[in-house]
C-alpha cells in the first residue's frame, strides 16, 4: 500500500510539474471546418487584420501559425494547428496562453470561468463564422487537365503577400489600361496573373501581372512596362467564382486535386479574370480561370 501511495503521489506531482512548468498551452479550442488548410490560413489573416490590436508573428508553415492578441491589456498567443482530415474537411486546434499569466490560468481554469476562456470562446467563434461566411461567398471547381494558351503581354512585375495580390492589380490596372488605350494597342483577351514565385512559409508572392495583346513591331517603352510571351503549358485547371481578394482558394484546390491523382504540379499559378471588380456587379458572379501548371 505504502508503494502505491508513493507511485501514486510521485505520478500526481510529474504531472503537477507538466501541467504548471511545461504544457505549451493554457486553454485549448478546437472545430472542424469545410475548407483545405490554406484556405483557412489565409481567413485567419484577413480576419486578424480586423482585430484592434493583432498581428501574425509567426508561420512555420500553412498548417501552423502563430497570432498575438492584446485585449484590455491581456497579452494572448494563439498558436494554430490546421490538419486535413479528408478531401474537403479540416481540424482546426488553437492553443492559447497568456503571456506572463500562464501558471494563475492553469490552477484557475478548472474551477472558474477567466478571462482567457472567455476571450477564446468569443474569439473563435467569431472567426469560425466568418470563414463560414466567407466560404458560402466562393465556389471552386477543379475540372481537371487542360492547357493554357500562348499569348504576348504588356506586364508589370509586382511583389506582394497572397492578400495583396488583388490590391496589386487595382493599383496597377489604370496604370495599364490608360497605357494601352493612349498608344492605340489592340488588346488580345482578359486580364492575365502569372505567378513567379510562392513563398508559402513567408506568405509573399512575385508575380505578373499582365494584359495581353497583339505583338507588333512598334510597340512603345514605359518605365515600369515590360512585354513577354506567356507560353502554353499543360495544367490542372479550376474555375473560381468570387472575390478575387480570395481567388487562391482555388490553388489549393488544384494542389489537394493533384495530390490524390499522383499528378506533380508546379506552384506557380496562372489566374485569367473575367470580370472588372469596378463595375459592381455581384461577387459570387465574377469568374476566374486558375491554373496549376504540370511538371
């Protein structure tokens, strides 16, 4: 009995040694979402930029992230997990501690109500009605293996994170639309984004972003406007209805697509818009054609 007693205690004070000094976390939350990890990372972003004192501080991957919350002087760290349970599902588990108040949460938690729980509660709660929100506000649909065709463009180069591509091309659409109507240059189909390079652990993006046209032998110099080919590649092809802000949902998409078929893509896409944001017309309307391109 005694050595029991004393396994017993021994196992009691490990764990009271775990749970104060070592657990990682002070409360957890978790839920289950219909949409890839990416499409989550990136919700969890744009809903950041809406809290009044928040920031991303780090991201190991798209799977894992890390967000720092200040409410009423209380220093909070989320740190997300994203996982992929089947083709359109998956688990979301946020840890959260209070900077310089973990071990009070800790004895605290299993007999009161605090402030941590509180806030977490309310806070995922909101986000998981925004990206329900927001994902009843896109359609995707990956219709499989295609080609792009070959064109010329007049482009600008631009570098960017994956929410500041569609602010990009607002920015820079006057600059090249003005540019073709004033020196007369006859267009060759819609607004084209070509992809050059996607950090996704950093979150930036290099790309293109491109008007097509007929190639001619007298085509004027800018400063900033550059002409190339886009030539035609073979790729895994999605049509994407919705806000461009968010037409990436689709790369994820095409990659999950592209995974389960053994089919080796390359992550740099190629976004053809069909739709001018600046007319009004409804969201869930505009379109996008996305490409992945194969190896």
């Amino acid at each position: 009995m005694r050595k029991l007693l004393l396994s017993l205690g021994i196992t009691i004070l490990l764990f009271l040694i775990w749970y104060l000094f070592i657990k990682p976390y002070d409360y957890q939350v978790s839920f289950s979402a219909n949409a890839f990890p990416g499409t989550i990372n990136q919700t969890i972003k744009i809903w950041n930029e809406s809290l009044e004192d928040a920031k991303i501080i780090n991201q190991k991957s798209i799977n894992s992230l890390e967000q720092q919350i200040i409410i009423e002087n209380h220093n909070y760290t989320y740190n997300w997990k994203i996982n992929l349970i089947n083709d359109s599902t998956s688990k979301v588990k946020v840890y959260i501690s209070e900077v310089g108040n973990s071990i009070f949460n800790k004895i605290t938690i299993p007999f009161l109500e605090t402030h941590i729980e509180q806030y977490a509660e309310k806070n995922v709660k909101n986000f998981y009605k925004i990206i329900k929100e927001h994902l009843n506000n896109i359609k995707v649909e990956v219709k499989g293996e295609s080609e792009t065709e070959r064109t010329y463009c007049v482009y600008i180069p631009l570098h960017t994170t994956q929410i500041g591509k569609a602010n990009g091309m607002m920015n820079y659409y006057p600059l090249l639309s003005s540019f073709i109507i004033e020196n007369d240059i006859q267009t060759n189909g819609k607004p084209i984004v070509e992809i050059s390079n996607w950090d996704m652990v950093s979150d930036s993006l290099q790309y293109n972003f491109c008007f097509p046209i007929i190639k001619t032998d007298t085509l004027p110099s800018h400063e900033f406007l550059k002409y190339k080919w886009l030539e035609n590649t073979k790729a895994i092809k999605a049509v994407y209805h919705g806000n461009y802000i968010t037409s990436d949902r689709a790369w994820y998409a095409i990659m999950n697509h592209a995974k389960k078929n053994n089919i080796e893509i390359l992550n740099t896409p190629i976004e053809i818009f069909y739709n001018n944001p600046n007319m009004g017309s409804n969201e869930k309307e505009w379109r996008a054609d996305i490409f992945l391109p194969i190896k």
